[in-house]
C-alpha cells in the first residue's frame, strides 16, 4: 500500500517544489529596481516637511521590521524595542560627539551596542513569556528612558543637541531631501535583509519558536541561542533606526521620543500592518505614520485611538492587512488544489481524527 | 545496545509518573512499549528526549553515550528524534517548512550567508529543499508541500509528525501513540510507511501504541509500564500470556475496544 502512495506521489513531486528562489534572478535585483523607482520621490514632494515625514516613514519600516522579527516571528512579546532604538540614537551620538566619529564608523559602532543591549533584553525570554515578558521588557525600557532623563553628559531631560549629519561622497546630508537618499536605501536593504533571514533556516528556527518551543527543541532547534539570535537582530534595525534618528537635521534627541507611547504607536503598525508579515508591517509603517502626522493636533485623544485599534485589530482582524492578503492569496490557492486532488488523494489525505 | 536505561525515575510532586525503569533497546529493534493510561509511557518519552529532567540516579546512554542531563536539542542532534502524543506539528508554518525544521541540525549556512543570502545559503537551501521533496514524496505528501501544515486533515498532520522525525534522519525514533485516531485502513498505511521507512534508513523505533494489533504484528519486543514501572517485557506472544500485563489492564478503565477484544482473547 505504501509503495502505492509512493509511486503515486512521486510522480506528482516536482508540482509542489519550492516556490522560492526559483529562476536565475539573483533576489536583491528587485530591490534595486525599487531603490531606482523610488529615487525621484522627493523631487515630487514640494515641501520639507512632506520630506521630513517620508524619512520618517522610511525610519519607522526599520523599526517595525526589526520588531517583527523578533514578535512577529519568534513570538516573543516585547515591548523593550524602543528603548532599544533610544540606545541607538544615543549611542551614535555619543560616539559622533564624543569621540568625533563619522556617521558611517558611529552607526555600525552604534547598532553594536544595541544589539548588545538587545541580547541583554533577550535574557528575560528564557524564563518568561507572553504578559510577563512584555512586562519584563517594559521595565527594562523605562530604566534605559529614566536613566537616560537623569544623566547630565546625555543631555538629561534637556535632550542632546548637536550630533553632526552624516557625509555622502563629500557631502552633508544636512537636510530632509539630501537625508532621505541615506534613510531610504537603508530601509530597503533592512526589508531584503529581513526577507533573506526569514526564508533561511535561521528564519524557519525563529518561526518554530513561536510555534511551538518544545516541538523545536525536540527536532534539534537550541531555543534559548534563536531566542537570543531574535532579540539580537531586532536590536540592530532598532539600533539603525535609533542612528538614523539621531542624525537627520536638526542632529537633536530626546527622552520623551522614546516613551511608551512611542512603543504603541510602533506596535500599531506591526498588529494593523500583520504581525508576522513583514509587508504587512511596511504598510502599517506607512499608515501609521502618516495617521500619527495628521493628527498631531489632537495629542491628548491619540493614544486612545491607536489603543482601540489595536483591540479591534486583535479582535476582528488577528493577522492584520498581511494576514488579509495572505488569506486572500494562499488559502485560495490551497482550497483549489484540496478540491481538484479530493478525488484521487491517498487514503490517508482522506482521513480525519 | 543503542539505548541503555538505568534506573530512570520522574516524580511530579507526590505523584511518580517513571519509577526505576530499566531499558535496553538493540541497534535496528522495533521495541513496543504499552501500558494503561497514565503509566508513565510518554513521561518516558520526554525522559529520553530530554524535555524533562531525570531524577538523580538515573543513567540514560545513546549509542554508547551519557546523555542522561543533555537538553532536548543536544539530544536531538544526537539522533534521537520522535513524535508528540498531540501531534505538535507547526501549523503556522507550510508542510516542507515543518520537515525543515526537522532536518535543522543537518542545514550548514552561518548566520551570514544567511542575512546577505549568499549564493553558499541558496545552494544549501536548495539542495535541503529537493532533499525534503524526497522525504514527501515518500510519506505521500508531495502534493501538499507548501500547505500551511495546520490545514491538512488529522490523519495527513500524523503523517506529517512522522516525516519532521525522519527529516532528522535519526538513529533512533521515538513514536508516541502514531496510529491514534486513525481508521483501520489507515492505520495500516501508517504502519507500512514506519517499517518501510525503517528498513530504509536502517532505524531503530520505539513505539508507544493502544492499539495492540499494532504492536502485536510490528514489534520484536514489547515492555509493559504501570504506575510507572516496567511490570513486563518479552516477545509478543509473551506478553500476551502474561498475567500481570492482563491484571494491569484489568485493572484500569480500558482505553477501547481493542483492549478489551484482546483480554478476551487471551
Ligand atoms: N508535566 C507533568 N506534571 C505533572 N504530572 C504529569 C506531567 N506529565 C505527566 N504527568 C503525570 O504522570 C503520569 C504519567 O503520564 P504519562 O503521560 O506519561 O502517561 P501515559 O502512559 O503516556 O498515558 P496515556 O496513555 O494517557 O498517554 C500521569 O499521572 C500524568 O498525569
Ligand atoms: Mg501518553
């Protein structure tokens, strides 16, 4: 009977292979082909502030990639990632201040550190999950914000001033249109970071993390080192991000950019984006800040809307816009196949529990 | 001997779920375990597996080997791999996803090649990927590869639990309660793709199986557990006589009909 299912299948095999880097195309050429396409944007955009919100938009894809790895993928509820982007800024603005480092030796040095501090907020996971990780981390993220507010040489609750702009070939990149040319093509190369670490194996360990911890553990996968590894990517986007921050003109940080509210908003954009899609998070990265922006003027009632979306989000739409498209493409396409193959599947397809 | 127990022990607070079973398993035996509910088979399980913890004393070797204090993923890559009573498959992830992670140990790319996706990392991917097909094919789930695993009917996620153990391409397999749930015919599909797989990857298997046509006509030796302790071991036909393996089962709530048709039977 086996050998009958065998070689029914196996003549079926090659149907259902990798859909995945397929073809010849090396898969960074479709990012180049968006960095080309997205180039002229700021000659469309008639003023600085439009810009201003673009490299805005382009910083919090960073960050909302990086916390989709580490919640949306390996599952692990933090609400530490902000504290971690504050890490960055002021890493990178201590470094380019301080010691007089470039942008170029300040950033790397700077997402160094966050991953780093990333790795330290990793720990808590070991032992803990869900509600009490989250709370783990929130403790851990409003230290970093206290201890930054009550440090004189980080400029306390006055906020740091005067962090240099980063040098292009020569040129300062001192203002939101020459800035953009910087923030967007690291905003892409985070997403084709993200895409590759997520179909390689490492990404596949991170996603049987949240599955299923002990499943992983018995097939082979050392849960606490891709916990770690987690925590530790989604630190270096936070840590980019946080230098991307500190840099843009007017090269000035400040505490209470990194607050809890900050958090929300963040996981706003990965909960209505789709958790666990990472397409999903760059439009709720776009959507998000453009609702944040156009509503700046109603500060006091802001917290309580994105708050009631994340509940209906959570309630009504668990998988977010991403989970939607995902629905709408993949499920089809499976339903299709279930119901052409219900005929001729093996006995044991046939089956249920 | 692969498998070498001794004097393993597990108490939950006042309850001793394995109480000072010894354990012997050959190189390429097929070993049935069997026992009333709660008796300690799967605690037995994750013993070996390393999900839980041994009492002190205990002594676990693989292939000749201490892993008694190993984590499960150290023990994983040793070559032990085995199924969940409850399945546990990734239902998130896509079926070859799931036989992936399976095959984890096996998959050599650093952290790097993974990031950038280098050419080394495409390379592996697909030559893992191909390997997978293969392992599909062979439980016939070719067609369902890129399913999200938790879509498929109960009896294809058991075939699937099956195939994520021996993508690990293990020495030796842990099956707990594989043929549950699963209609008579079924059950025998199941059981021919285990031996097939056996003979082909030269395995040893554990089975921890209620239905007793099962272990009757696929182990060479069975060991019975209740409360905990191994009250019996021998052939089939062995066990089958044997009065304290009938007195266990009478004992207790009989799990199904089979049970029952095979005490009276004996
Ligand atoms: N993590 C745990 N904590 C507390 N008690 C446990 C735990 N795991 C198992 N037990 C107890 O240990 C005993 C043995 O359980 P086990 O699951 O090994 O039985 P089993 O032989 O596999 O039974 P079944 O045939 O129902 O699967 C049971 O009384 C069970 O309640
Ligand atoms: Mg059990």
């Amino acid at each position: 009977m086996t050998a009958d299912i065998v070689k029914n299948t196996e003549q079926r095999a090659g149907g259902g292979a990798s859909p995945s880097r397929r073809g010849s195309v090396h898969p960074i050429v479709p990012w180049i082909v968006a960095w080309a396409c997205l180039l002229p944007l700021p000659f469309l955009l008639t003023n600085a502030y439009t810009q201003y919100v673009v490299n805005v938009i382009c910083i919090n894809v960073i960050l909302a990639v990086g916390l989709n790895i580490v919640k949306g993928f390996a599952g692990q509820v933090t609400v530490g990632h902000m504290a971690l982007a504050a890490i960055g800024a002021y890493s990178s603005a201590v470094l380019s201040t301080k010691l007089g480092l470039p942008f170029w030796g300040a950033m790397p040095a700077a997402m160094l550190v966050t991953g780093l501090a990333g790795a330290i907020v990793g720990v808590p996971s070991f032992r803990l999950e869900g509600a009490y990780l989250a709370l783990a981390t929130l403790g851990l993220a409003e230290a970093v914000r206290i201890i930054i507010s009550g440090t004189d040489w980080l400029g306390a609750s006055l906020g740091y001033a005067g962090i240099p702009p980063p040098y292009l070939a020569g040129i300062a990149l001192d203002d939101y249109r020459s800035y953009y040319y910087l923030a967007m093509p690291l905003a892409l190369l985070g997403l084709y970071f993200a895409f590759s670490i997520l179909s390689s194996d490492i990404g596949r360990a991170l996603k049987a993390l949240r599955e299923d911890p002990l499943a992983a553990a018995a097939s082979g996968v050392n849960v606490r080192k891709y916990k770690v590894t987690a925590f530790v990517l989604s630190a270096l986007y936070a840590g980019c991000a946080g230098s991307l921050q500190a840099h843009m003109a007017p090269g000035f940080i400040h505490p209470n950019s990194y607050t809890i509210t900050e958090m929300i908003t963040l996981l706003l954009m990965v909960v209505f984006g789709g958790i666990g899609h990472i397409w999903g998070g760059v439009i709720g990265a776009i959507a998000v800040t453009l609702i944040d922006d156009l509503t700046r003027d109603y500060l006091q009632y802001r917290m309580v809307m994105f708050g009631a979306v994340i509940v209906l989000t959570v309630m009504f739409m668990p998988s977010g816009i991403g989970g939607l498209i995902d629905d709408v493409l993949v499920r089809r396409r499976f339903k299709a196949i279930r119901r052409r193959r219900a005929g001729v599947a093996s006995v044991v397809a046939a089956d249920d529990v | 001997m692969l498998l070498e127990i001794k004097n393993l022990t597990k108490r939950f607070g006042g309850l001793t779920a394995v109480s000072k079973v010894d354990l012997s398993v050959r190189q390429g035996e097929v070993r049935g375990i069997i026992g009333p509910n709660g008796s300690g088979k799967s605690t037995l399980f994750n013993l070996i597996s390393g999900v839980y913890r041994p009492d002190p004393g205990a002594s676990i070797a693989f292939d000749g080997k201490d892993i008694t204090n190993l984590e499960a993923h150290e023990i994983a890559r040793r070559g032990v791999a085995r199924t969940f009573q409850l399945l546990r498959i990734f239902s998130g992830m896509s079926v070859i996803e799931n036989l992936l992670i399976g095959h984890h140990g096996h998959i050599r790319y650093g952290a790097a090649s993974a990031v950038v996706g280098s050419r080394r990392a495409w390379a592996e991917e697909r030559r893992v990927r191909q390997e997978m097909m293969e392992l599909l094919s062979f439980i016939g789930l070719a067609d369902y590869a890129d399913m999200p695993a938790g879509e498929m009917s109960g009896g294809q996620q058991r075939l699937l639990a099956l195939g994520r153990a021996m993508a690990a391409r293990p020495k030796l397999l842990l099956l707990d309660e594989p043929a549950a749930g699963l209609s008579p015919i079924n059950v025998d599909v199941l059981l021919d793709t285990v031996l097939a797989l056996k003979n082909r990857f030269g395995l040893t298997v554990i089975i921890i199986e209620h239905i007793l046509k099962v272990v009757m006509e696929t182990c060479e030796a069975v060991s019975v557990l209740d409360h905990g302790e191994k009250i019996a071991e021998g052939s089939p036909a062995q066990i089958r006589d044997d009065r304290l393996v009938i007195e266990a089962y009478l004992g207790k709530e009989m799990k199904d009909e089979e049970v029952r048709a095979f005490l009276r039977s004996a």
